[in-house]
DNA sequence: GATTCTTATTAAACTAGTTTAATAAATATC
DNA sequence: GATATTTATTAAACTAGTTTAATAAGAATC
C-alpha cells in the first residue's frame, strides 16, 4: 500500500502512527474486466483507491451510458451522493480492465478520523481537491466547445485514448460518437 | 450572527465554546449594489457567509459575463481555487443588490481549524455539501437540455427571477439572452 | 411626462451538433 | 484464416442553439 500512504502524504502530514491506524482498515480488492463495484439499486458503503486498472462511472440514460469519469491509477472515488446519504445508487461502476483497488468502508472512515485530527485534515483536503477538479470541469462545460475539450481531453489524459473505446470518451465529452467523430475529421482535415 | 451559527450546526454539533471560539473570528461586512469583494487580478483570503443579498460570481470571457453563481441568503463562499492555490484571482464578486456578508480570513479559518476538530470536521462536511452541489450542476450540465435547466432553476430558485436581470440568468444558465428568449417564447405557446 | 438608457424580444441567416441508417474497419471467436 | 461481432466513420435530414441587427418594452433621470 505504498502509493496510497504516499498519496495521502501529497496532500499532508500524517504521523507513522496515524498512517498506519488508517491503512489497517483498507483492503485490497481484485477486479476482473467487466465486473462491477456497484449497479444501480444497490448501495455503496466503500470508498476506493484505484491502484492499477480503470473503473468508469456511469449511468444509463435513455438507453445508453453517460460516462461521468474514468478512474485510473491514483485515484480515491466512490459514488459519493449516495456514499453520503446512504441511499441507494443510480449509477454503475464497472471495471473496463482487470483492476486492482483498496477499499475501506465507510465505518471505518468515521473511525478513522475520529482517531485521528490528521487524517480528518486528509479527508477536507481531499475532498477539497476533488471539489476544484469539479469546478474545472463545470468551467471546461460551460465556457469549452466540444472540440476544445476533446483537445484538452487528449492532451491531459492521453493514455485514456489507448485503454478505453472511442464511444466511451465521446459519452464522457458529452456527446454521441457520431459527434466525436466529426469532430476528429474536422481536426484531421486541419479547420 | 445567529444564522451563520444555526447554518454551522445544521452540518455537525460544534460544541458552545468552540463556536465562541470560531465566530469570534468573523466580521461583519456591508457591500453596497455594484459594488466588488473581488476582481481579477486581486487576491482573495477571506470565505464569506451571505448574511442578505445577493452576491454574482463571474468571469469575463470574450467580452462578455459568464455567471458561475449567484449567492444568496446562508450561502458560504469564497473564489475557491485562488483560494486555495493562493494566487491571482480571474473572477468578480459583485454585488447585485445591498449585501450583508461575514466574513473570515483563510489564516483565521486554519487557526479555527487547528483548534477545533468539531470545527475541523464542518470544513470537511461543508466541503462535502459543496462537491453534491457541483456534481448535481454536472449532472445536469451534461444531461439535460437547455429548456429542462431553465425550468428546474425556476422551480428551485424562483425568487432569482425577481432578483436577478434576465440575461444574467442565461448567462448562468450558459446560454445567451436571444437564446434564454426563444426558450421562455416556446414555452409560452406550449411546446 | 419626455428622454435616455437598459433590458427583452423577434427575425433571418448560420452552425455545431443531433438522429437514423448504411458502410467500413478493427477485434474476437470458432 | 473465415466469420461474427463490435466499434468507428460517413451521409443526409433535422434541430436547438448561435450571431447580428432591428425593434419593443421597462426603468431611471432630468
């Protein structure tokens, strides 16, 4: 568990001690291809570290996936509404390659920052993080064109380009393949 | 400050004496219509509650306003990637109508937190509520039309409409007033 | 209360996407 | 390596927005 304690040490300081009273809690979790975390209807009670692999995140809308993220290395997520307010989840997590994660439930979250004033400051920091990463992406919606965040998209995370179908991305940009298709022809045709 | 005190504990119990200990920090602040807590280039330190009024937050792109927000009554806010990162600000703060905000600075926010883990573990909470909002805004960012955003604004802030000029609501709904226009006109003939 | 300034609507031409369907290319399976 | 299946591209018709410009309506000011 070495590159989640060194994670969770990028956002602050957290005494031998606290870390490891934490990372007891977290275990390890073997995902195939095609398997899921979560499906609609159930519940979600963990909280994940993605080690190695890529879990998207979606929901079905009409008929066809809305990708809201593509977790890869490094990345903590669950399905946080839900997580929160102990309902029942509308969306899926599914591994899109065999993956390797560390999960800890939320109980054990709430020990853990009872415990521990640090890792409480982990948690806010944490989810302060994912808050700006949220705030880019309303910005990158709102002020972006399709073909400019597909460009970002590219240039941020190429590597999702070789791991995950084309369809996928073009959920993820917010718009059909038939779209992202144009788009790429109109780049290839240099306009 | 009453209500910025009921507002703190509708997220977590915070103890008598830490509350003194944190609202002794914060300080009441009188910003008139048209008036500015930020523009760009400035540095924002302080989190604000909105005691009354109505606060826009915006930046200028290609020469006209992009609305991100409106505050109003017992929001918390601040620019918060400047924030955060601690460098210049790209955005306003302007006030849309005479406001009442508190205010405390970020030194001042750290020092309450070191403090008090009640008050430690609010900043995480209110951070938490914070990424629900943002992740809803994506949600419909990405998966409802135009015409859908405007009606669900309508019927979860409807006083907006009264407060607020027309084309500043386009604005934050990422439309533009011709746009807001032809919407409002198909939904008066029924369609 | 007339004038000025701001805000909202309408019209017309345009654009970047959509949908549906057909085809082509790539990948997996027997 | 042929066949079936999945994924990507292309075409054509359509749609919900855009831009620019003119007009109308409302609010503020003298």
């Amino acid at each position: 568990m070495e590159d989640l304690k060194k994670t969770i040490r990028s956002f602050t300081h957290v005494s031998d001690s606290d870390m490891e009273y934490g990372l007891k809690f977290y275990k390890k979790k073997i995902i195939k291809k095609g398997a899921y975390l979560l499906k609609p209807g159930g519940y979600i009670s963990d909280f994940y570290f993605m080690k190695q692999g890529c879990v998207s995140y979606y929901t079905i809308e009409d008929g066809t996936a809305q990708v809201m993220e593509f977790f890869t290395e490094g990345y903590f997520f669950t399905d946080l509404y839900p997580y929160i307010q102990e309902i029942q989840s509308e969306s899926y997590l599914e591994a899109l390659e065999d993956s390797i994660v560390y999960s800890i439930s939320k109980k054990d979250v709430e020990k853990v920052f009872d415990h521990s004033h640090q890792l409480e400051r982990f948690g806010r920091l944490s989810m302060q993080r994912t808050f700006v990463i949220n705030f880019q992406r309303i910005n990158q919606l709102r002020n972006l064109s399709n073909q400019e965040r597909y460009l970002q998209l590219l240039e941020k995370r190429p590597t999702l380009f070789q791991r995950v179908p084309q369809y996928l991305i073009a959920s993820y940009l917010g718009l059909t393949p038939v779209g992202l298709s144009k788009i790429r022809k109109r780049l290839s045709e240099g306009r």
